[in-house]
C-alpha cells in the first residue's frame, strides 16, 4: 500500500508516543516562581506567589499551607485572620519544634538554614535547651505537588540528651518506660467551638471526621464527637477516657506504626493526610475533645533505661494535602468506630432546656459524668420519660467510689471560645429533681473558673481547682422528695473570676459549669435544667 503525508503522519505520532512510554519520568514540576525566605519580626516567612506558605516563629514553633489559596492551614487554630503578620495566629497553636511545651524558656534556636530546591524548598532548624541540655534538629522539606495541589511537607525531628536528665525534667520516675510528645498541631477550621448563648457566626467548620489506616487501603473513620476524656470508662471512681482516644478503643484502634496513616478530611473541600515516616516507638495519635488538635503520642519512647545514658529519638512524618475526590473517595469506604450504643456515650445534648432526650452526636456538646453512677434513666422523668440520675449503693471493694461525690457536668455554653466577647447580665439556673432514700445530700450549682479546668473532681473527693467559686442553689435535697423545683440566680462577673486565678482578664478564658452533685447512698434525678437570661437583675 503507498504510503501517503496522513500514513507517515500516524505512524510518526505512535513512534513518539512508544518513545515516550519507555522514558523515564520527567523532573517534578519546578514552582513557576522560586519560593523565597523573608524575616519579619520573630517570623521567618517562606512566601509563594507572593503570599506565605510557611511560617517559622521564634525558630520553635511551625504553621503551612499547600498553596496560598489554601485556607487549610496546618498549625493554626479555627478562624483567625489570615496576614503576613507575625501574630496571625497564638504560638500554642503551632507545631511546636521543642519535644515539650511551646513556649518552654530553655529552648533556643542556634542555626536556621533555607534553600530553594528543584521541585520546593527546605527548611533546616538547629535548636539547643538547657533543661535538660540537649540537642534538636528540625527539617522541613517542601515539594510542589503540583501548581493547583500546592505543597506537600516533610517534618523530620530529633532530641538527643541525657536519658536520667530527661526523666528529671519530665518528672518519671526510676520505673518503667514512659511516653513523649513529640507532635502537637492545630487544623484551621477543623473546629469552631461556639458554646450556647454565642452571638458568633453559624459555623464554617471543615473536615467531617478523621480517618486512619496502617495500609493505605482499610480506613476507619472517626467522628468529632466533644465527649470530654474525663468521662468514665469503667464502674466507679474516675477512670481514663472513654471518648473515641481513649482507652475505650484501644483494641479497635491499635497504635500507629511506621507507614501509617491519618488525616482530617472534608467531602467538599478536601483536607490533609499524614504518614508516619519515622518513629522508634509505636505512636498513638489522640484528637483533642475541645478543638479537635492532634497529639501524636510516641508510647514508651522513654525508656527505663539506655546504653550511655544517652536518649537519642527520632520522629518524621510527610503532610500530604487531598483534593475533594480523593477525600470522598476515602471517606465513602472508611469503616466508622464502633461508639454508637456504647455505655459511655449515652450523654445527653446540652441544650437552654434540657429534656435529655437526645443523646450526644458530632458537632453537639454534651452533659458528662463522673462515674458509672451516673446514667441517663429512659423511663423517669418530670413530664416524659428521661431525665439523668445518679444511683449510689453502699461502699464495698466493686465500687470505691461510693463514699465520694458522683457529678453530672455540664459545660459549654457562654461565648464562643475564640472570641473574647463578654458573658453579660444575670442568669437564673433552675431544675427539677427527684430523690429517693438520700442518706447523704443532692445540690444544684454553677462553677466558675478561669482557664483550662474542665470539670469539678480530678479525683473522688479532690477538686481539680481550688480556686473555682462554685455556687450552689440555695435548697439541699435528702432523703426522699417528689419533683421539687430547684433554682439560683448568677450576676455575671468576668473581672472577679480572673483576679481569683490570677490571670489577665480575658472573657475567652472563663469557664462556666453546670453541676449536680450527690453524696451518700440513695439516688436522684434532675430533668427539665433551664438557662434563662434574666431581663433585669434581681
């Protein structure tokens, strides 16, 4: 057959394109503008297009993006302002560098290096601490995606000290192998905790939960459920968490190892991705209950002992940023935690009324307990059937607990927390409670504090806070009582509460919580509690 210019023309084009299947992939792409490294102030800017991707604070705290039209910043609290000024964000919401707290006054950063690289950029943080005196490495390696994905991140860490100097400082004892932290971080907009009476914005939060797999194929999915860790996870007394970190799962969610994945994710948005690179010790990744930040926990990665003494840990984990379809794509087949029906999260709503018949679900606050004496009851109540109560029998060898205060807590409502608009006025606090053969006292009231307290009894017995002012309802029942109504009225006064804890004033920091206590054997209940603005004082 005689070849004709269209013949050539095919032929040509599949000569090209069998050439090109058998060459080795190209180059990643090079950034269409160079990264660029810029001081301002106590920041160190690493800027993009212009804008910022990368953060660097005092040389020991972190926050980045994938592209600067990617709000999806990782080291940043919900919702502040997005700026090139170095206070864009508080410093304890950063990835901090010091395998300790943030702000911890013996770190110092020695050495900070910058290069522009083919395909991204690296970062290099030399840091040293006197307590105890120890050397730290930091590197940040930055990789362009792609000019629409953005920016992937490798954070590589090290400590090197004296492991008895170590167990000094962090106070552990001569025994055991004990746990460190060396990764904390924030997620913007993973969560916007706006408590009731909030006048803010209804909410923007991203990522419908977390997801996490070892292989990269079998994803488990686990909801943000605010269901505080101090809530019980055994029968009596005060136990360890029973929200979906905690002990609770521990079987259903083994520890992470090295190749492992989590990440937050959103079906609209999209989200992030970490893999666990390198560790010398099982991590446990637990999600706060408040603002949803992750721990990265290295479990016994403090041994009891080393050879030399020396300590010497390394930890590296890889930020991938997901498209929307990706993210779908993992969160359609992720399987979720098994917690629905589980004993320690039948908890009630929150709510200005509280009926009590709606049990807590993602993105609600909730009423929690001190023990397992206290329940949600399914078929007492004032005018339905559920209230809450809390059943003491006498003390013995099963139930430690008994002859301490059982608690149920409420806290949550006020302004949002990343505001620091006022709580202003008075406010009446009335329930409804039921007692039958109380041989100690049952009381109604309101605790008060400044700061991260969040529930009354650390221990049976022991408040957590010495300082909170907690005023109870005038009225103590015991003994056995139909519903009796029950209430107090609480003028608000922000400047008082700080003054006693000794902190700056700041409305953000106050804490207010409902609480209903009961002593003694015997068992009461409390149903349609109610938050009420009252519109001139008393």
């Amino acid at each position: 057959m005689k070849k004709t210019p269209f013949h050539s023309a095919v032929f040509c084009a599949l000569a090209l394109s069998a050439l090109a299947l058998r060459l080795p992939a190209g180059p990643p792409p090079a950034p269409p503008e160079n990264p660029r490294l810029v001081e301002e102030g106590d920041s160190r800017l690493v800027l993009w297009r212009g804008q910022p991707v990368l953060e660097l604070y005092q040389g020991r705290t972190l926050r980045f993006r994938a592209t600067p039209d990617n709000d999806h910043w990782i080291g940043v609290k919900p919702q502040p302002d997005i700026t090139v000024t170095p206070d864009v964000t508080s410093d304890d919401a950063r990835i901090g560098l010091t395998w300790g707290s943030r702000k911890d006054p013996s770190y110092t950063a020695t050495r900070v290096d910058f290069k522009a690289t083919d395909s991204g950029f690296e970062l290099v943080v030399q840091a040293e601490k006197t307590r105890p005196v120890s050397g730290l490495t930091a590197v940040v390696k930055a990789r362009l995606l792609s000019p629409a994905e953005g920016f992937e991140y490798e954070l590589s860490t090290s400590l090197k000290t004296r492991l008895s100097a170590l167990r000094e400082v962090m106070k552990y004892g001569p025994k055991g192998a004990r746990t460190i932290e060396p990764l904390n971080f924030h997620l913007e907009r993973v969560s916007r905790p706006d408590r009731l009476r909030s006048a803010a914005p209804a909410s923007t939060d991203l990522y419908d939960g977390f997801v996490r797999s070892q292989d990269g194929r079998d994803w488990l999915f686990i909801p943000k459920l605010h269901v505080p860790p101090h809530t019980a996870a055994s029968r009596g007394g005060f136990y360890p968490p029973a929200n979906y970190s905690g002990n609770r799962y521990r079987g259903e969610l083994p520890l992470l190892g090295a190749g492992g994945w989590f990440g937050a994710l959103d079906a609209r948005e999209g989200g992030w991705l970490t893999q666990l690179l390198e560790a010398q010790s099982p991590i446990k990744i637990t999600p706060c209950w408040m603002f949803f930040d992750l721990h990265y926990y290295m479990i016994e990665g403090v041994p009891e002992t080393a050879q030399d003494d020396v300590f010497d840990r390394r930890f590296a984990v890889r930020f991938t940023p997901v498209a929307p379809q990706k993210a779908r794509e993992i969160l359609a087949v992720a399987k979720e935690v098994p917690w629905k029906g589980a004993k320690e999260y039948e908890l009630p709503v929150l709510s200005e009324y509280n009926t009590f018949s709606e049990l807590v679900s993602p993105g609600k606050y909730c009423w929690f307990k001190s023990d397992f004496d206290c329940f949600r009851d399914a078929a007492t109540g004032y005018d339905d059937t559920c209230s809450i109560s809390i059943k003491k029998g006498p003390a013995d060898k099963k139930n430690p607990a008994s002859p301490f205060p059982s608690v149920w807590y409420a806290w949550c409502w006020g302004p949002a927390h990343d505001t620091d608009t006022p709580l202003e006025g008075t406010y009446r606090f009335t329930a409804l409670i039921k007692t039958n053969d109380c041989r100690g006292k049952v009381r109604f009231g309101i605790s008060e504090f400044a700061g991260d307290n969040w529930y009354g009894y650390r221990r049976p017995g022991e408040w957590s806070n010495s300082k909170q002012i907690i005023t109870w309802a005038g009225r103590e029942l015991s003994g056995t009582n139909d519903w009796t109504r029950v209430s107090l009225d609480l003028k608000i006064d922000d400047e008082k509460i700080s003054k006693l804890q000794g902190r700056p004033m700041s409305h953000m920091w106050i804490r207010r919580m409902l609480m209903l206590e009961q002593t003694g054997e015997g068992q009461c209940w409390a149903d349609n509690i109610q938050i009420q603005k009252l519109e001139r004082s008393p």
